[in-house]
C-alpha cells in the first residue's frame, strides 16, 4: 500500500508533538510493510528534528516547482493582494478564503506532480488548508483517492478562524481524525454530515522509578514558551505563592522559544519579582525527555487549550501526577481528578493550592503517579494502530 503524508508546512527541523506525530505515524506503517512517503512545503534546508526511517521518502514540494518559494509569499502578487485587502474590507473570512484558492492555484502543479510520482492508495493530510489545497489538484487530475483529516487542536477554537472553505475541505474528507471523544461531540454537532473517527495519539509506555518514592522535589513543565496556549507564566506565578513554604522544591521548564525572547523576559521578570532566580530554570527541547520526567516529583499543565497533551501523557506515563485546569477540555478529559491528578479553575490562586496539595504530600504523589502510570494504557502503542489499521482497510 502507497501512503502520503501529506502537510503544507515546514517540518524539517521542527520539534512540536505535530512534527513528533507524523514522524512516528509515517515510521509505524513503514515497518508494516507499507512505501510511505512523506510531503512537506518550506524554503527552509533541513532534516526532520525526530527520527524518520530511511525507507521513507521525503519530499519538499518546492521541488516540484520552478520557484522553490513559499515562506516569501511568491503568489501574492501586488494586484491580488490588493484584491484581497478590498475583500477584507467587506468581509474577513472571505478575504481568507480568497488567499486559500490563491495558494492552492499555486501549490497545485507541484502536488500534481507530488502525486504522479507518489501514486497513493490513501492520502493522510494534516491539516484542514492542506487538505484543501489537496482536493483542488485531485480535482485537476480527475483523480480520486481516499483522503484522511487529522486534527491534531481542540475543536474548542478549530473553527473559530477557520473560512467557509476549509469546513468544506473538511465536510468532503472521505474521513476526520479526531484525538478525543469531545472533540467528535463536537465535530458532529458543527458538521453533522462529517465522517468522524476518535484516534487519540500514542503514548509511549514507560516503566514506573521504584526508587524515586518521594525523593524529587522538582515541578516539570514540557511544551513550547506561549503565553496564549502553554501559559507557564500561570505555573511560575502560582509557584511563586508558595514556594517560600517550601524552599527544597524547584521548577523546570523544558519549551522551545518562538517569539524572540519576548516571553521568556516576560518569565524572568516573574521569577526576580519572587526572587526565584536559583529555583526556576529555562531549558530548549530535549529528545531525552524521559529523564526529566523520571527526575521530577510531579507535572504542572496550566494550558488554556490543547489537542492531545502528548507532554502530560507522557509524564503519566512515567508516573507523574498532573495538576491541570479543568476548562482545558483535552487536559480535563484525561486526568481523572482526585486520582491521577487535580483540575483547578483557571487562576492562578486556584493552581497554587493545586501545586501545594500535591508538594505537600509525598504518599499522595507516589498513589496518583501509579494511578497515571496504569491511566496511560488506554493510549499504547498496539491500541492505537489498530484503530489505524482498521480505518485505513476500510477507506481503502
């Protein structure tokens, strides 16, 4: 069976849970035996941040083109962008749309000829623009194959940007992957006519530390530097609060910074007002992520919104409890309060007490670690593929 990934973004170099999910996707069904490939769109020279197996073609489609250009908006040309502002004037999401068909007008000779060479059985696109931009050139070769949505954010704020055209790209998805059971609630009541199926991620099924019992005293936090989604500006404010009660513990927060600094001196700027400057710390990605995991007493999560949290289930996996906000409905979907974990409101008073119930008592933290360890099951490996398996037979 020939697979496409198929995502119209930069991916090489990258090192977020989407680029960490395709990777895994795409190596899972190479060693099934499938000719796997792999489509990315960038200006950007690079080699996927994750492992991607040798047998896997991967191919920018800048190189299906003369122009070897996306980043640079090459097809907004003077007078569509002015056509496009007139539109805005009027209408927002229609300028929107307008943007999506002159992207897709471009992209469309380079996916052709993606898919001339690739010739897929099934495409598996991960995003709604990418999908779009997919339909129209099928469309242009009067080619049909069955194609596949992922959608790796919560439904919560899917659609509240997204234009008309890409809920149509997504109505006409032969199917929809959705990575929690709200989230095809949801899906269904916006889209009623849509072909929905619920495929959490994987999670990766570590071993339990018996002979940490107690003995760490840091809090981890792992996910990009965002002041809107991640938020550990809400972790370090809460900690703050109390940390002069506890003065063994720490705060260690792995994330990738994108903004140019601007959040992490906003971060610093907390940590002098609480003169935490020797018990926060601020490090880049890591691909040893296990070892801080095992190294931390518990995991602090105070996103606003979330996909799949693949960060906190993996740190549940390796049996550490999370606090949480319990308006996060992927978070809150997860953690089971009061056994694996705690959902607080969304304040910063509210996760302080969070952080100190559980830095307060050593026995409650190993209890619920184990519980989280046992609570990640439901997401290995094998029972995730097979619903795969069994949604890919049966589009194709």
């Amino acid at each position: 069976m020939n697979i496409l990934f198929f995502w119209v973004a930069q991916f090489v170099d990258q090192s977020s849970g989407m680029e960490r999910v395709l990777c895994n996707f795409a190596n899972n069904r190479n060693h099934k035996g499938d000719h796997v490939s792999v489509a990315y769109c960038t200006e950007v020279d690079g080699k996927p941040y994750f492992a991607l197996d040798n047998q896997i073609g991967l191919y920018n489609l800048l190189d299906f083109g003369d122009a070897k250009r996306w980043e640079s908006k090459p097809y907004l040309t003077p007078r569509k962008k002015i056509g496009r502002e007139l539109i805005r004037l009027f209408n927002s999401r229609k300028a929107k749309d307008f943007e999506l068909y002159i992207k897709a007008e471009y992209l469309s000779p380079m996916i052709r000829e993606l898919l001339k060479k690739c010739k897929p059985d099934i495409i598996i696109s991960f995003e709604p623009k990418s999908t779009f931009y997919m339909q129209q050139a099928l469309k242009q070769l009067h080619c049909r194959v069955p194609l596949v949505t992922m959608f790796h954010f919560s439904m919560e704020n899917a659609f509240d940007v997204s234009s008309e055209v890409e809920r149509e790209a997504v109505l006409q998805s032969d199917c929809v992957q959705v990575l929690t059971q709200s989230d095809k609630q949801s899906l269904k009541q916006i889209l009623p006519e849509c072909h929905v199926s619920y495929i959490p991620n994987v999670v990766p099924q570590y071993k339990l530390d018996q002979n940490k019992k107690g003995n760490s005293h840091i809090i981890l936090n792992v996910g990009r530097l965002d002041a809107q989604q991640k938020r550990q500006h809400i972790l370090l404010e809460a900690f703050g609060k109390v940390a002069g009660d506890y003065p063994e513990w720490k705060v260690e927060l792995l994330g990738e910074d994108r903004d140019g600094g601007q959040y992490i001196a906003r971060l610093n700027r907390i940590i002098s007002r609480y003169h935490l400057e020797d018990r926060v710390s601020i490090h880049k990605p890591v691909k040893d992520v296990l070892s801080h995991y095992q190294s931390a007493a518990f995991f602090a999560f105070p996103s606003a919104y979330e996909g799949f949290p693949l960060a906190m289930t993996e740190a549940m996996s390796a049996g550490l409890p999370v606090v949480g906000i319990k308006s996060c409905t992927a978070v809150a979907e997860i953690i089971e309060n009061g056994k694996d974990g705690i959902l607080t409101d969304d304040s910063i008073d509210a996760f302080a007490l969070g952080l100190q119930k559980l830095m307060a008592d050593d026995s409650l933290r190993e209890k619920w670690g184990e519980n989280a360890h046992i609570s990640m099951k439901e997401y290995a490996p094998d029972k995730v593929w097979e619903k795969w398996d069994s949604l890919i037979q049966r589009l194709i």
